[in-house]
C-alpha cells in the first residue's frame, strides 16, 4: 500500500470511528441501474417480431438472506397479422450479489424468475410462447452486467472499492464489509 493511500485509509477509519463497513441503499442500486442499463431487444421483421424495452427497475436486498430482488418494468410489442400485442411487463428476480474486486462491482449469480405481471391482465397467456425467450435475454443481460460500480475516479469510494473483501445482503441495503 502506498503512503497516501495508507494515509487515506488511516485518515478515514479515524473520522469515521473504525469503520468496518459501507452501505448501498435499494435506493442507490436502483438509480445506478436506471442511468446505466439501457435494455432493448429487437427481433424479428415488419409483419413477426419482438420489441422489448426495459423502462423502469426497482430493487429489494434482504427480503429473503443474502438475496437481491430486482423488478423490471417493461413494456413489449409482439407484432404478427392475428394478434399483435402490445403490453407493459413487470418481472422479478432474484439473486445473490456478489463483489468482484478486480474491477470494483457487484454482479448477480443464480439469478431465478420469481414473478411475471403483465397488464392488461389477460395478456399473460398470449406472451406465454414469447416468454422464455424473454426472460433469457433479460436473465444473460443481469447476469453478465454489474448492477453497481464504485467510481474509483472519487477518492472515497476509490478508498472503499479497495478496502472491500466481501458484501452481505441486509433488509434494505447492501453492505461492502472491509474485514474478512
């Protein structure tokens, strides 16, 4: 460790009372996932095709031990001659987070389907055959993208994306331990 980093790290534990740990709100995790992921699936010609566009995400951490829920509000438009639909989409997953120190982010393992709403209602059943390939576009996208990133270009959290060994999932945050 550097000097100035040992002075930094120093310097922070001492102002911040032997801190041993920083949170990120469901708050914080939703807004980085909103401004970052820009989901969009386009499949398909004029008359057959997909189009699905991920609008809105929400974020529950700890409803269930170290889980991470995650609603996305779609809206998708099926296109064919006999039925075209046009519909908003909400999923849910769930997944355990976990911290990949060599690039400062939190990903997603295990990642399940929990929960499909659509509306109008009785549109579920018309989404059903399009649904799986859907829901694997939106699981492969989760799975291999961060859904948070410490900005190591800010000197705090530059400070505590080197610091941190692991994460833990608690009702309302996700906390970065430092200590193994």
């Amino acid at each position: 460790m550097t000097t100035l980093k040992l002075f930094m790290f120093v310097s922070v534990l001492l102002l911040t009372g032997c801190v041993s740990q920083y949170s990120i709100s469901e708050k914080q995790l939703a807004e980085y996932l909103n401004d970052e992921m820009h989901f969009e699936v386009k499949q398909g010609n004029r008359l057959f095709g997909i189009e699905l566009k991920v609008n809105d995400v929400d974020v529950i951490l700890g409803q269930k031990p170290n889980t991470m829920a995650i609603l996305a509000h779609s809206h998708i438009k099926v296109r064919n001659p006999l039925m075209p639909i046009d519909a908003k989409l909400t999923t849910q997953f769930e997944a355990q987070p976990w911290y990949d120190s060599e690039n400062h982010s939190v990903y997603l393992r295990q990642l399940s389907l929990t929960k499909v709403e659509s509306t109008p209602k009785d549109i579920e059943k018309a989404i059903k055959p399009v649904a799986p390939q859907i829901m694997a576009f939106l699981t492969h996208f989760l799975e291999t993208q961060p859904v948070y990133v410490l900005n190591t270009k800010e000197s705090n959290q530059a400070l505590i994306a080197e610091m941190t060994k692991r994460i833990e999932v608690v009702p309302g945050e996700l906390k970065l331990i430092f200590t193994e």
